[in-house]
C-alpha cells in the first residue's frame, strides 16, 4: 500500500517514541480538541452496527457521568510483564479498566488477552501495527480495523470490541469508520507523559494533579518498559479510593 502502511515494528517503536501528537496535548486539552476528525462526521455508518446500540464518530474523553469518577484506560499492550502486573493490582482493588491492544501484540501474547477479558476488563482496537492512519483512506483503515479484531477475537472468540483509539490520536478517517464498524471513537482528558518515564512519584503527582470528575486517563502498559506506570496505578487507586473516587468506564457516545 502507501508508505503509511509500513509494519514494521522497529517503525512502530520509533513512532512510539515520537508519539508525535499525544505529548503536544498537555494534561490539560482534550484530545478531541485538537485531534478533530479533517472533514465533517459521517452520518451514515460503513458496516453492520454493533448489537450494544449505535455508535457514533465523536470521539469520546469522558466518563458517563460527572463526580468523582474516573476511566483508567491502557494503550500499546499486551505486554507479557507490565499488563500481567497491571492485571494484579487492578484486581486486588476490584477495579476495571479499558484495554488498547495492539493488532501485532495480540497475536504474539493471546493468553494475556484471554486474561484481560476474563478478568471483566473492556477492551479497545488500538490497530494492527501502530501506525499513523492520519492519512489513510476509509477502506484501508477498515481493513486494518477488522484485522485487528480478528487477531483480538483469535484470543477470545466473540470478544466485545466497543471502542477505537488511533495511535498517537491521529485520527485521519478513523472516528467515521471505527464507529461504522461498532466501535466508539475513545479519546483521552489526561495523559501524564508515561512513555517517557519521569519516575513513579512523578508519575503519581501528574495523575493526582490532573485528575478530574469525568476524566479518561491514557496510560501504557506496552511498547516500552512500563514498570513505572504499574508502580503508578498501585498508587494511585487507593490514593484515590479514599479520597472519595471511583472508577468507572467512559461513556459509550461522543
Ligand atoms: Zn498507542
């Protein structure tokens, strides 16, 4: 295809560390923001719509409903020492969470996938290879759609897929077509810079600082050593637990 479409992985790692659009966000701009969608949303859906009710191409960055809740949500995984670590504590604390899964992870580590869905976890499209779909047309970013969740449903057969999140938010075409595919666009309120480690404490006082009623929290549990994030999230949940937090899913419409 084009020169967009390269899969390696060596070129997804490198775009991982650029993580060209993420970082310019700031804690304190929504995604959707900056990151709208180049032409006008779709209003009619390319495929069969999901059974759980209609989709739409706004991408969501917030929870339900307003309070103190808050959505952790994971990107670039599975990753078979961070996510399996991450599973731990977010169990120990009876805590969901949303689950980002790269297409070529997918395929190398589907025992942690098994895992994330028996464990009551959402999971999430996060593409096949990591890649910037910024400019790609709506059918090879279908393809690439579908791809990814039959890797995903390879894993766990009949696993429910109800939500989309570009790498690196470039959302190009995506929003129209993940939503015509069920899925709901998922953006993020905060991110705390976690793929370029700035330390455990550092990390906790980004995400306590930022944290907000209704936020989504884009964090990573693959596509580098995510030690500290986990170390973070062990945390953060309590911390948060007793200030009067819960922890909740983000809305399902934009
Ligand atoms: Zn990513």
């Amino acid at each position: 295809m084009t020169a967009t479409r390269g899969r390696s992985r060596t070129r997804g790692r490198l775009l991982t560390a650029l993580l060209t659009l993420g970082p310019a966000l700031g804690a304190a701009t929504p995604a959707h923001a900056l990151l709208r969608p180049s032409s006008p949303s779709p209003s009619t859906p390319e495929g069969p719509l999901a059974s759980n009710g209609p989709t739409t191409p706004d991408i969501v960055d917030s929870t339900r409903r307003g309070g103190r809740a808050v959505a952790l949500t994971f990107d670039d995984g599975p990753d078979p020492r961070a996510t399996s670590q991450l599973l731990d504590v977010l169990s120990e604390h009876h805590v969901k969470a949303v689950f980002c899964l790269w297409g070529d992870h997918v395929r190398q580590h589907p025992g942690i996938v098994r895992r994330i869905a028996a464990d009551g976890h959402t999971l999430c499209n996060h593409a096949m290879s990591h890649d910037d779909m910024s400019t790609w047309s709506a059918e090879e970013v279908r393809a690439d759609l579908l791809e990814t969740n039959a890797a995903i449903r390879e894993a766990v057969p009949h696993a429910r897929v109800p939500y989309f999140r570009a790498p690196y938010g470039a959302w190009g075409r995506t929003p129209g077509t993940a939503a015509g595919l069920g899925m709901q666009p998922l953006g993020w309120s905060l991110a705390v810079e976690d793929w370029e480690p700035p330390g455990t404490d550092e990390l906790v006082r980004r995400l306590e600082e930022g944290v907000a009623p209704g936020s989504v929290v884009l964090l990573h549990d693959g596509g580098g050593d995510r030690g500290q994030t986990v170390a973070a999230v062990a945390r953060l949940i309590p911390a948060l637990k007793s200030d009067g937090w819960h922890f909740t899913r983000p809305a399902r419409r934009g």
